[in-house]
C-alpha cells in the first residue's frame, strides 16, 4: 500500500499530485468552475478537469485547500 500523502489524486486514472503547487503548475489541470457553499465559501468546491488523453475526469477541491495557514 502506497502511503505518500497527497494534495489531490485522480479519481479516474490514478495521478498523484503530491503538493498543491504541483497540482496547479500541471498544465493537463484546466479549472473549469466553482460550486459555492453559500453558508461556509470556504467549504466550496473548485472543479478541475484532468485533461490527459484516455482520463478526461473531473476533480473537485475544497477552496479551504488553497488557503495558506
């Protein structure tokens, strides 16, 4: 069993982008829109595709996950 933490994984094919700023350098990374939590904006979700030939899935993120501590 593989334990590297993680930022985000791949729900499709399998890709680990270990820290956020790999997440967001990816150029097959293409944001595509934010669903809101109008109560909590924090617990939005921001939708990316990962767009690599034979996965085309999308991911979603907590905004709260790019937020700097």
């Amino acid at each position: 069993m593989d334990t590297m933490e993680s930022f985000n994984i791949c729900p499709k094919c399998l890709t680990r982008w270990r820290t956020k700023g790999d997440f967001l350098s990816d150029s097959a990374v293409v944001f595509i829109g934010y669903q809101a939590d109008l109560g909590n904006p924090e617990l939005g979700l921001l939708l990316f595709t990962h767009s690599v030939p034979g996965c085309l899935t999308t991911t979603a993120v907590f905004v709260h996950q790019f937020l700097d501590p």
